[in-house]
C-alpha cells in the first residue's frame, strides 16, 4: 500500500464505489432500456465489477489480515457460486410463473426508471425487515449465523449466505413483487447491481462515501453490524438503503474504527466448510 502513488490512493478511496457501482449500473440499465434479457448479458458486467474489487482490495485493503485466508476461500466460493444461481433462478421462476399469480397492479404505464425504483424499494424494505428479523428469532438466526460466522470481512462475504436463509430473505419481496406484477426484467436487473453493491458492502477496501455513508448501506456502516459481540450488531441490517434503519431506530454511526479481530460470532467452533454449514441450525436445533 506505502507503494503506491497518492493521487492513486486517493482515487480509489474516493472513486472506486461510484466508478464501479456507477459504471455497472450505467450499463445495466442500458441493457434494460433497450430490451435485452438481464441474463444472461449481466454475467459479464457483474463478474467484472466484482474483479475489480477484489484487485482493489489487494492494492488498498482496510485490513492487511483481512487478505490472507481463514480457511474459508473455498466455502466463501461455492456460497457465491449456490446463491449467486438462486439469485437468477428467483428472477427465471419471476418470469415463467408470475404472471400467473400477478394482480396487475404494478404501475407498468411508469417511465421505466420510475418502475425499477418501485422495485428497488419495496425489495430493500423487504430484505431489512427479513434481516431484522433474522437477529429476533432463533430458528432464523440459525439460518443465518453461516453469514456472521466470516472472521475477516471481504467482498465475496456479501454472498456467503445459507441457501434457505438467502430464500428466506428474498422471497417475501418477490412473491409480492409477483402478486402486484411487476415486470421480471425489472427485479433482475436490480438483483444484479445488489450483487455488485454487496460486494463493496463487505469489501475488505479502504474506501469512503463521505456523508454518502449516512444513507447507503457501505462498508464502513455496515462493519458494525458484524461485530462479534451479538448485543452490539443489531444496527445497520440495511441491504442497500440506510433509511430503514434511520426510520426504525437501528441505524448507528461511530468515529471509532474497528478492530482487528471484532468480527464473527462469539461461538467457537463453528464449522468452516460449505456442507458443515448447511447442517449445522439443524444440528442445533435438534440438540434444543
């Protein structure tokens, strides 16, 4: 890091989310506006964003323990490969079968801008009130803990999720999305920048927003809500928007800078590979 030039340092710390996100979304919403299929042209878009994450971590990481593995590489890979393939298999399922269940109340006569920031919010809301709700109760949090059990924080982390917890999360959002009809194209396209946005959410990069930070859901907010100790994490379960937790009393803010090892769950022990992780709330679960 000492090595590298400081208007580069200063760039990426100011530059990397909005030339990143930014670029991403640009070209996503081109796709969009033109009419091509969200998958699978957005592959290529989000998988480059996401490189380039995980090369700016390595040249300016907000922790330099935080680049070597914790035994997790491999189980951090097949999480983001499993719920990756849900994501798409969600906006597929969307197409084929919502307009059976559709309502016809989506407002499809919207600007088309106008109708993915419909779907953006209502899936924002749905995914922070899933997520409080995953800290509140306990067979959620079983679900759950696979995603808070991650002792270092990087940008696959966003994807490191039980597959039932992922469903779980996602799932109220879209049956609701489907029942008012929205278009599938529409929840694509804005899974696909949630992608890309997890990934800086979790990013092992010392990057800023500035005042930016009070309302969107980055890391240096959401660094807190991983903290080890269970009583201090329940701030900031925002996905991409801060303003659920601004509204519902969860949002929190700190000078201070996290330490070293404040992140994971208290619990020792817990598995760190891809099937133990599977099984383990139901493991816990059949000993209560």
């Amino acid at each position: 890091m000492s090595d590298i030039p400081t208007p580069f340092k200063l760039l990426i710390r100011w530059g990397s989310y909005p030339l990143i996100f930014g670029g991403s979304a640009i070209l996503l919403l081109s796709l969009l506006q033109r009419g091509i299929p969200a998958w699978p042209a957005s592959l290529p878009i989000v998988a480059l964003a996401l490189l380039a994450v995980a090369l700016l971590e390595r040249l300016q990481p907000f922790r330099c323990s935080w680049l070597e593995d914790h035994d997790d590489s491999l189980t951090d890979a097949i999480h983001l490969l499993v719920n990756l393939g849900l994501i798409q298999l969600g906006s597929l399922l969307l197409g084929l079968f919502g307009p059976w269940l559709s309502l016809e109340l989506f407002p499809r006569h919207w600007p088309w801008w106008a109708q993915l920031l419909l779907v953006a919010a209502l899936i924002d809301c749905s995914l922070y009130l899933m997520h409080r709700a995953s800290h509140r109760f306990a067979w959620l949090w079983r679900l759950h803990a696979p995603h808070h059990s991650a002792e270092r924080l990087y940008w696959v982390n966003g994807e490191r999720r039980h597959p039932l917890s992922a469903l779980l999360l996602a799932g109220p959002g879209l049956v609701l999305l489907a029942l008012l009809g929205a278009p599938a194209q529409l929840c694509a396209t804005w899974f696909a920048l949630l992608t890309v946005h997890l990934a800086f959410q979790h990013a092992n990069l010392d990057y800023d927003l500035g005042p930016l930070r009070r309302l969107l859901a980055v890391a240096q907010m959401h660094r807190w809500h991983h903290k080890r100790d269970f009583e201090d994490a329940q701030v900031n379960f925002g996905e991409f928007l801060l303003l659920w937790d601004w509204l519902l009393g969860s949002y929190h803010d700190s000078a201070e800078r996290l330490g070293e090892a404040e992140v994971g769950l208290r619990e020792r022990g817990y598995p760190r590979g891809y099937l133990g992780q599977l099984w383990q709330p139901f493991r816990r679960a059949s000993q209560e």
